[in-house]
C-alpha cells in the first residue's frame, strides 16, 4: 500500500512540475531552464528516496522516508517556486 502511495505521489510530483513548465514556457520566464533542472533533480531524488524506502516494514522508519518524500514538494513550493513568483505577477500573467 505505502509503495503505492510513494508512486501516486511522484505521478502527481512530475504532473504538477509539468504543468508549471508549461505556464514558465508561455510567460516566457527567463530562468526556465534553470527550473527544469531543478525540478529533474527534486524527482531524481524522491525516486532514490522512494526506492530506498520499499520493503521496509518498520512503520517508523516508513513514515520518516514519507516526510523525506513530502519535503522535496514542499521543497519546490518554497525555494524554487518563490522564484518566478514576481515574473507571473510583473507580466501579468498571475492574474489570468
Ligand atoms: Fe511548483
Ligand atoms: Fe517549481
């Protein structure tokens, strides 16, 4: 069930960091490869944690590699996304 819920969440990861591409790609943000790159590496990184976190059956341990897992979107959303935040709202595109 946890190896289920750690896939749904990394299908629903790259889905969000897709779409948000798709929005920096059209408002023509400068800095767009740069997130890209570090949208790649947030995935590269959950998916080592979600594989190093399968066939553990400690629930502790189990629910610490969920955090580690939820920190990288939470990661995006703080850190990286704050970036292009005033881009969206400068060209007017936040309010679309
Ligand atoms: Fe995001
Ligand atoms: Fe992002």
């Amino acid at each position: 069930m946890c190896e289920n819920l750690f896939i749904t969440f990394q299908e629903q990861t790259a889905r969000h960091f897709k779409t948000e591409e798709l929005i920096l790609a059209e408002s023509n943000y400068p800095e767009i490869e740069e997130h890209r790159i570090y949208h790649k590496k947030l995935l590269l990184m959950a998916r080592e944690t979600s594989e190093k976190c399968q066939n553990m059956i400690d629930k502790v341990n189990l629910l610490k590699c969920f955090d580690e897992l939820i920190q990288f979107f939470i990661d995006d959303v703080v850190s990286g996304d704050l970036a292009y935040k005033y881009h969206l709202q400068n060209t007017g595109f936040a309010s679309r």
